[in-house]
C-alpha cells in the first residue's frame, strides 16, 4: 500500500515512525503545517534527511553567517552556499576546494567511510564545473596505541588512498593525529581541489520550463539509507545497534568514468544546471536544484535505475548510494548528452522535467507520492539559536599552566625530550601513511607530504600554480577555542607562505561535538568567531566549509576541531620553496618572536601527558609581515619550514632528516624554551645570502635569530647535544610501522579492512 | 613521429605519458579503446591506471579492448609497445610479455622512489641507457608482484629478457627482483614504475625516466 498525498490528506491522524527518523516533535509539526496535512512516507523522508543537522546546518547556520560578512574579496568569484566556492587564481583560471568530513561513516565501517569520504568531496568539486587535480586528508584517530585505533586507521588510509588512487588524483597532504577524545569517534576529513576557466563555472539550479532531469552515475541501491540523518547527526553509544547499513559502499572506478564525462558534457556545453547526489541522495539533488531554480519540478521515480527492485519509494529518495549526478538539460542537448555517457559507459536516465510553478512533485506507479514547495525542503528548513555555556572547566584547565612542569635541564634530558617530541606518533614520520597514496599521477605535483604545503602546477606553459595546506591542533582549541581557530588559521597561512605561495581563501570543516550541550555550542560559537575575526585581519574571505556535530562518545565530546584550509597562489612554481635543507654551509635562520609559550604543547602532551595553560598567543599582523616576507624570499633561500606542534625541535629534526643533511647550531638564552615554545608566526629557513635576507626581514618588520650552518651528518646543539641524523631517523621512522605493523612483515595478518573489497 | 598513447577506461597516467613523448621531442597521440584505429602512430604506450577498476584481475578486461587486437597484431610484426603499471599488466593478460602481476605482498598499495638496475640496454624502449645504469623512478601501484613459474623465471633469465631490476629494496615482492621484461624481440617492454613520472626536476625525483622516451623515438626510426 503506497502512501500517496491524497490518502495522507485523508488520514491525518495516521502515526508516523518522526522520531526514528531523527525529527524533533516541532519539526514534525512545522512540516504539516507547511503541507496543511501530514506529510506522505515518502515526504517524511525527505523532509527527515534534509532537515538533519548534516543538511541543514540548523545549529551552526546563525554562526556561520558572520563567514558570510565578511568584506567583499575580489578573488572570490563564487561565495558560500554552492557545492563549493571558487577562488581566482590570475590568467582566466579559478579554482574550486572544499573539505569535508566523513567522520561517522569511517568509524562503523572504516574503509568504506573513508573512501566515499573522497568521493562525495570529488562530485562536490566536479559539480562546479571544474576539473579535480588533488585530494589531501586530515585525519584524528585514538590513542595510537589503543586497540581500536588499529582497527580503524588502516582501514581509512585505505579507503583514502584506495578510491583517491583509482581516481587519478594525486594526494599532497594532510594531518595524522592522534588523542584519547578520538577513540571512539575518528575524524576522516577529506580536501579536493579542482581547477576550471572562469567561464566555465557551473551552478545547482533547475531553470527553464520543459528541460529535462538527467539521473546519471551508479544504480541506487539500499546503501546508505539516511546516512546523514541516523549516522552524520546522532551520537554513538555502546548499546546501540550496529549502523552499518548506514554506510555507503563505492565504486571508484565509476566515479572516475562520471568525471570524464561530465567534463566532456560542460566542455560541450550541454547542462543547465548540475548537482552531485551525497548526503540525503535524490532527495537533496532534486530539492536543492528545484529550490535554487525559478520553476518547480517534478520527477517520476519508476525511472530511476535500481539495483534492488525491492526499494520503496522513500528509500530510493534517502539512499546515498555513491557515483551519481543530477544534471538539468535542454531537450534539444539530451541525445548529445546521452551520447557522451554511452561513451564513457555511464548509465544515465531521464527522471524528470523542469515545471511550471513552485512544486516539486514525484509520482511512484502513477500515483503522486510528493507534493512539496522545494525551497521549504532544501533552503528552509528549521534554524535554532541553540544555548551556550562557557564549560565548566575551562578556567581551572587555564589555570593549570603548562609552565609549571618539570623541564629538562641536562643535555641528556633534553635529547630525550627531543626525541621523545619527534618520535612520538603525532611527531613521528607519516610515510607509513603517504606511500599508500600515490603523490604522482597526473604528473603536476610540486610539492607533496611531508613538505607545509601541497603544490600543484595547473598551467604547464605559465608555470603558475596553487598551493594548499590543512591544520587543525585541537588542543588549542580545547583551551581556548577562539584563539584555537585563529591558530590554525595561521598554521595554515604559514604552511602556503613558506612555500612561496601568496594566500588568497580559507575553507575549514568544523568538527565538533553535540550542539545540543550548551559547553560544546559555546566552543563551536567561539572557534567561528575566532576564524572569522582571523579571516577579517589577514583580508582572506572564506570561500564555504563543512560542519560536522555530534562528534562525541556518550556524553564525551572530542576536543573542538576546527580544520582550516588555506589556499594561496604561485605564480611561477618554479620559485617554490622546499622545506628540508640540501646543501651544507648555509646558515639557519630563524624568523619571528620566540616566548615562553608551552600551553597545548606537544612537548606538554608527549614527555607529561599534560593539557593546560593557554595556547599560544595569536598575533596575526606577524603572521601577515612574516607571510609578506616570505613572499619576497624565492631565490634568497633554498628552505623554508614553518614552526608548529613541537616547536623548533620538531622543525630542526624534519628539516634535517628531509635529504640527510645536519647543522651545527648555538641557540641563546633558555634552551628549552627555544627548542619546545610554540610561539606562532615563526619560520626557519636555509641561505647563502643570510645579509640579504636580514635585509629583507628589517624592512618587513620580523626578528631573525642566527642559530647556525647545515653541513654533517648530526644536530648539534654547541656545548650542549649532538643528535646522530641516522640515530633520529631510526626513532623518527620506526614509530607508525611498529604501531600499525611494517608492510615486509605483516604477510598473511591482514588488518580489517585493508583489503579492498571491490 | 608519432607515439600514440592508448585510453582505457580507467586509464589515469595517460596525461603523463603524453607529456613525457611531448618533452622527449615526439608527437603524442590520443588513442581510444573502442576504435579500431592506431590512428598511424609508429609505437604505443599502454598507461598506468586502474582500467575497468582492476576488476576481474588487474589489466584483463582492457586486454580484450578492440584496439588491443590492432595492437598484438601490429606488435607481433615489430610496433615497439611500451606497457606501464597498468600497462604491464594488459600486456601480459594479453600474452605479448610473459608472467603476471599479482597483489603485492604486503597487501598495501605502495608509492615510492624506487632504484632500479638496467639490465638490457638494446630493447626499442631502453637504448638511451646503459646496461648496468641505476636510475631513480617513482614506483606506484597495489598489483604490481611479478610472478611466474620458477622454469619460467629461469628461461626468462637465460634469454636476457629482465629489462629492469628492483634495486636497494624490493616494493612489492616481485620474483628474483623483477621489474621489468621484454618481449623475445626487444620491441614489447613492460614494467611496473613509471618512467613517466621522472621526466622534469620540478615534478619528479629524477628526469632518469626521460630515456625511454627518446630511446622509442630512434628505435621506431631503425624499424
């Protein structure tokens, strides 16, 4: 028995499953009130996905306004609101980027949640019309050596690395860390980046009576049904039941086939309008092109392709099934667009027809299943002002001041603490990890992990290019959340910076815990306010961004995690800067202010376990003076490696391990301040002419500290250590391979997951 | 002269190896599975990739492509083929170059800078090197653990077919090293790197890969 519109109309006191459906009872009401009946099943599940908090960004919205607010950026040709904004980059060329979070998904089934993790972000960078050129990850995990942890993390490198691999997108970078707060819920965020002519930018309207709906990509199937709703929006518990079903299962291979033909469909001209399916599946598409449009639209589901016939109606419209587009197309271009697809095997399907009206409808076996006003389904939906509390604990977690622990005095201690620092697994070497993904294809990747950034040519002729990095230290956020986002934000900046990049965007994926605890909507409130008060002072806009809640175990959320990605410009990547040092007898010198500053440190994490104090301070006019002098530096210095998490003691040991080449170093004043601090707006970079760059960083306004000459096969600190080069290595390297088993060795023990299963 | 530079679906270091011809100073050719037109092209490389998904077994389904009869049948009479990663892999479910490809015995998929030994200087695809030669090329893939009978192996050695050799360690578990080998002519090369990724500083580890290229554009003139 179908429930068409007519018989809820009828039967307005029938009851119906809101609840399990993730509704609130006033949403529920709020719904029939729009409809002036009760919705059909079929509605209810439209409605159900599309107002989650993964869709509708309900508790987040009245923040993120001020993302919104921001002045007005030249660079920015398409703002927040579209799949994803678009940043020009100089010569005719834009460039689309997003990240998104797949955090859910990645922890009930970790291959396949990461994997679709890359693939929904691709459609979302493809749909703006623009070639995708590369993917980066940032991914949180447990304990590094807690159990689950090794459940989980092959299984997303895999996932990340499998699909992104079999895509043809070169990965050049991202994050990999690990604290107890993500144990029972990992963060999975994934980057793509796509590069299009300013003309050719796409957008996800459904315009002009009579063109027609094209579905066209994978079968749907069952997977995914309310992937965003009862995974995206819900917290997990231990006794719940297993959320499996939930998550989508993809097909890389297939996805790569829909974008060579969708870039053939543009280059042809043949779309009006063009939305991926991801999260709420047909759903969202059809609801958010009908809304975005200026007429109605309607679709007959008997026509969409099914690989289960056994579906109902309300599941074909929640499923997430993977690989699919929704393009609108005038009925003179639907045989050429249809033809494209034949070449390049992809199913496609007329479903429907742009309408008269403001009516999204969908029929089902003749009969009328929705009959809705789309923009109340997609743009519409509920927005809550949500209460927020300053958490309880946040004065006594600032009170107790990392400054008080016990240091390291000795030259002894103090390498302990060095090596303790470089080769813990936040610190230690991640190639573990990166070799999964191939950092080639396509053959325009400059720069890749571990370097700051990523670096892509995007003009073999011009040599310009783009640069990309992504931060998200989540301990300074858990101590401060406004300073916390403001930092990675720097972070960011300075990773683009010091490759020689000039910044131009930010996008961020904003991973938190329940909205629906004042103290984490507090912290939330805070991180936006930060980024945007960041974002106002370095004159860069936000161009969109991901919101992922209910990032929690029980009542337990993780430490807030704003994820921020900077975006910057080259425009000759032949001037990019390294980040290891090459060539002995060139001084080291170091830029910018050092403080005694160990708040949130990973020295305070690593060597006592210890979170507390406040981050350190933000100062986001040095950031600037040090970005612009980094900016006039291409030519003057062969390195550059920007200060973060561990300090000069993690920078000197990367850029040293990086080709093998040491240095002999005397650093003045308090050596374990100058070797853990993690005072921002700092750089170290290598010279030949160590005057001229003086020169450069008087006139700029930033302090240069000389700490030394690369030459040898040691780091030596004078009077004080001397560090082996193959001695850090080996500590450095063994750490994520001891964990997560050396590949020689693990023959015939294969973690869960590792093994593709397509 | 013209190289063409077969699409599958799936392929994905077609851009690359088009490059590569480009820089080595020949003429890049865009060739398309399902026709059945070598388009004149005076040899072929078969890119990297993951055709059809690496459904089935890895490089089998592309191995039955319409173009792939034009292209046993024209190597048979001496076109140099060169087949990369994926393209190895066709090759050999095609039965131009012996052995096969399996998963690698780590299990994971592996990209790194690989040394390799060049064994066989005088293959249409390796005349710019010198036998002995190590070069530094990116290695990638998830399938690349080259396998075949022991008194295959020992066949292949004797008649000098290894044309590449895992140096410094081996990625992937290949049988006695093997990286690469070549068909009974020396016109069919096969390898798992990708010399196409080493053919500028300023994206590669090394430009070593370069020589394959400018070796193809001399051998297909001898021909």
């Amino acid at each position: 028995m179908i429930d068409t519109v007519e018989l809820a109309a009828k039967s307005p006191d029938d009851e119906q499953p809101w609840a399990e459906l993730g509704l609130k009872s006033d949403e529920y009401d709020r719904i029939k009130s729009i409809l002036g009946r009760r919705p059909t099943t079929a509605e209810l599940a439209m409605y159900s996905v599309m107002w989650s908090e993964h869709c509708s960004y309900k508790s987040s919205k009245v923040h993120l306004r001020q993302f919104g607010d921001l002045p007005h950026s030249d660079a920015l040709l398409v703002g927040i609101g579209e799949n994803a904004g678009v940043v020009d980059v100089g010569d005719g060329y834009a460039v689309t980027f997003k990240v998104e979070s797949h955090n859910h998904p990645s922890y009930v089934e970790p291959y396949q949640g990461a994997a679709t993790g890359v693939g929904g972000i691709v459609r979302d960078i493809l749909t703006m019309g623009a070639r995708p050129i590369a993917v980066m990850d940032s991914l949180r995990f447990g304990r590094a050596d807690a159990p689950d942890t090794a459940r989980v993390l092959p299984g997303v490198v895999a996932g990340v690395g499998g699909y992104g691999n079999c895509l043809g997108l070169p990965n050049i970078g991202g994050e990999l860390l690990f604290d107890d707060c993500y144990a029972g819920n990992p963060l999975v965020n994934a980057l793509c980046v796509g590069v299009m002519r300013h003309e050719d930018v796409r957008l996800a309207k459904a315009e002009g009576l009579g063109n027609k709906v094209i579905l066209f990509g994978a079968r749907t199937g069952g997977d995914g049904i309310g992937g965003v709703s009862v995974l995206a929006s819900e917290t997990f518990d231990e006794h719940g039941p297993a959320k499996r079903p939930s998550v989508q299962v993809g097909d890389p291979f297939t996805e790569k086939l829909l974008i060579e033909a969708c870039l053939e469909i543009f280059a042809a001209d043949l779309v009006t309008g063009i939305q991926d399916l991801g999260g709420a599946g047909l759903s969202c598409a059809t609801s958010e092109l009908a809304s975005a449009g200026t007429g109605g639209m309607h679709v007959d589901l008997d026509t969409v392709p099914l690989r289960d016939s056994t579906l109902t109606p309300a599941e074909i419209l929640m499923s997430e099934s993977q690989e699919r587009m929704c393009a609108i197309v005038e009925p003179a271009k639907v045989d050429a667009f249809l033809a494209v697809c034949r070449k390049w095997d992809v199913l496609a399907t007329v479903i429907g027809e742009v309408t008269d009206g403001d009516r999204l409808t969908v029929d089902w076996h003749g009969e009328r299943i929705v009959d809705v006003p789309p923009r109340t389904v997609a743009h519409e939906g509920p927005v809550y002002e949500r209460p927020m509390t300053r958490p309880a604990d946040l004065d006594a977690l600032q009170a107790d001041d990392a400054a008080r622990l016990p240091r390291p005095s000795t030259g002894a201690e103090l390498q302990a603490h060095w090596l303790a620092v470089v080769s813990s697994p936040d610190g230690a070497d991640k190639t573990w990890v990166t070799e999964q993904y191939d950092r080639y294809v396509r053959g325009n990747t400059v720069l890749a992990q571990p370097e700051d950034a990523g670096v892509v040519r995007i003009d073999e002729q011009s040599h310009r290019g783009i640069a990309l990095a992504l931060d998200g230290n989540a301990r300074y956020a858990r101590l401060d959340p406004y300073a916390g986002a403001q930092l990675n934000l720097a972070e960011a900046y300075r990773n683009v910076a010091v490759s020689g990049a000039k910044p131009l965007a930010v996008t961020n994926c904003l991973n938190f815990g329940s909205p629906e605890e004042p103290e984490v909507m507090w912290q939330f409130a805070e991180a936006v306010r930060g980024l945007a008060d960041g974002c106002r002072e370095l004159g860069l806009p936000v161009t969109g961004g991901n919101v992922s809640l209910y990032n929690q175990t029980g009542d337990v959320p993780i430490n807030p995690t704003p994820v921020i990605g900077v975006l910057g410009v080259h425009e000759d990547v032949r001037r990019r800067i390294p980040g290891g040092w090459r060539a002995d007898g060139e001084t080291v010198l170091l830029l910018g202010e050092t403080r005694a500053e160990f708040g949130g440190s990973a020295w305070a994490s690593v060597v006592h376990g210890h979170l507390g104090g406040k981050p350190p301070v933000v100062d986001l006019a040095a950031e600037r003076r040090l970005g612009e002098l980094l900016a006039g530096l291409p030519g003057l210095v062969s390195s550059a490696h920007d200060l973060a998490d561990g300090g000069l003691a993690q920078t000197l040991a990367e850029s040293a391990l990086r080709y093998g080449v040491g240095a002999r170093l005397h650093l003045d004043g308090d050596l374990f301040t100058a070797l853990f601090s993690e005072s921002a707006a700092r750089a170290v970079v290598t010279t030949g002419d160590s005057d001229a760059v003086r020169t450069a960083a008087a006139a700029a306004g930033v302090p240069v500290t000389e700490l030394g000459t690369t030459g040898g096969d040691t780091l030596t600190v004078d009077g004080l250590l001397e560090l082996g080069i193959t001695e850090l290595r080996a500590a450095w390297s063994a750490t994520l391979p001891a964990l997560f088993g050396a590949p020689e060795i693990a023959v015939g023990s294969v973690p869960a997951g590792t093994v593709p299963t397509s | 002269m013209r190289i063409g530079v077969l699409t599958f679906p799936g392929s994905l270091d077609d851009v690359d190896a088009a490059r590569a011809v480009r820089l080595a100073g020949g003429e890049p050719v865009a060739l398309w599975h399902a026709d059945h037109d070598l388009k004149d092209v005076d040899a072929v490389i078969l890119p990297g990739g993951f055709s059809y998904g690496d459904y089935l077994r890895a490089g089998a389904i592309a191995a039955r492509a319409p173009l792939m009869q034009d292209v046993v049948a024209r190597a048979n009479d001496g076109m140099p083929v060169l087949g990369i990663c994926n393209g190895f892999q066709v090759l050999c479910e095609a039965g131009l170059l012996p052995g096969a490809l399996t998963r690698n015995s780590h299990l994971h998929f592996r990209n790194r800078d690989q040394v390799l030994t060049v064994e066989r200087s005088d293959t249409a695809w390796t005349g710019d090197y010198a036998t002995g030669q190590r070069i530094v090329i990116p290695v990638k893939n998830g399938e690349g653990r080259y396998v075949a009978a022991d008194a295959d192996l020992d066949r292949l050695e004797g008649e000098g077919r290894v044309v590449f050799r895992y140096t410094d360690g081996n990625p992937n578990g290949s049988s006695r090293d093997i990286a690469g080998v070549t068909s009974e002519n020396g016109r069919v090369v096969g390898l798992m790197p990708h010399p196409e990724h080493a053919v500028e500083d300023l994206t590669g580890p090394s430009t070593d890969g370069l020589g394959f290229f400018t070796s193809v554009l001399k051998a297909a003139v001898a021909a």
